[in-house]
C-alpha cells in the first residue's frame, strides 16, 4: 500500500512540475488571490483525478484524445485573446469567487485527458488501491500547486501589471497552440 502512495505522489509530482495547469496557477495567482488560485486548482485537480480512478478505463476508450485535446486548445487560445485585449487593469480590482471559477475552469480543461490522468489510470489498474493513489497524486498536486501559486503572488509585486497581461495572454495563447499541434496533431 505503501508502494502505491509513494508511486503516485513521485509519478504526479514528477510529471505537473512545470506543466500546463503549474503554469495556469501561476499566471492566475498574479491576478487573483492566492487561495482562490489554488482552491480552484485543487478543486479542478480532485474532479480530474477522482474521474482517473472512478472511470479511467471507460473514459480512455470512448473520448478520444485528439478531442479533448482540441477543446482544451480552443479554450486556452480564446482566454489568451480575451487577456491580450482587456484593459490594464490592478491585482487588487479582482474580488470575489472569479479567481477560484476562473482556475478551476482552466485546470479542468488543461487536465482531462493529459499525461497525468493518464498516469493515474495506470497506476491504479497497476495496483488497485484506487482511494491511495488518488491521494498520493492529490498531495503531490498540492505541493506543486502550492509553489506556484506563491511564486505567481510575489511575481505580481515586481512585475508591472500590463506586462503580466500580455505575458499571460502569450502564455495561454502558446499553450493552447501547443496542445493543438503536439497532443491533437491538426495544425502542421
């Protein structure tokens, strides 16, 4: 049992270093609080990883990647323009739950069906603890997200707030094309 929390936690801590969805919190943590950021995240990550352990095999086998993969594109590529043309704005102008539904809706799409998932699924149907590899991976989530989310808050005070949105704006945009061309395989 041991064996199998260890494996998850190594395997996702290993694999979201520097990921998209580490990304996401960091750029959304320039914006919003901190622990709206990672709220949202984590909330994002245990929908996604509870769907890898309750369903992994059903949903590998009939959702194809490609499409997923396509959806998640679109969506980063369309909050990425979103970003570029919205007017400069303060961190402090953002109140309420938008941070944590913003980043939830991010890491949910940045996360279904990504190399994470993935790996969750496997190592589930490996060793059959579904409820330790659930939470070995959701821990390793929290570190890692934990990192970003207070890297991305003290970023903001150095950093002049239009360059942040433009930075965050590049950043979307190029993951959303990045998804497109490596994970869905459509653009040349």
């Amino acid at each position: 049992m041991l064996a199998a929390v260890t494996a998850a936690f190594i395997t996702v801590f290993v694999a979201e270093f520097g990921d998209k969805s580490q990304l996401v919190c960091l750029t959304m943590a320039c914006r919003y609080p901190p622990l709206h950021v990672l709220a949202g995240a984590m909330t994002a990550m245990a929908i996604v990883l509870g769907l890898a352990v309750a369903v992994g095999g059903f949903l590998a086998a009939s959702i194809p990647h490609s499409l997923i993969a396509i959806i998640s594109g679109l969506v980063f590529i369309t909050i990425g323009l979103l970003s570029f043309f919205r007017k400069d704005g303060h961190p402090g102008e953002f109140t309420g739950n938008t941070g944590f539904v913003q980043t939830m809706t991010m890491i949910f799409f940045a996360e279904f069906g990504d190399k994470t998932q993935l790996a969750v699924i496997f190592l589930t149907a490996a060793f059959g603890y579904p409820l330790l590899i659930f939470a070995g991976a959701m821990v390793a989530m929290l570190f890692n997200h934990l990192l970003a989310v207070y890297l991305g808050r003290w970023f903001i005070s150095q950093v002049n707030p239009r360059y942040i949105r433009i930075g965050t704006a590049v950043l979307f945009i190029a993951i959303g094309f990045f998804m497109l061309v490596f994970e869905a395989g459509i653009l040349p």
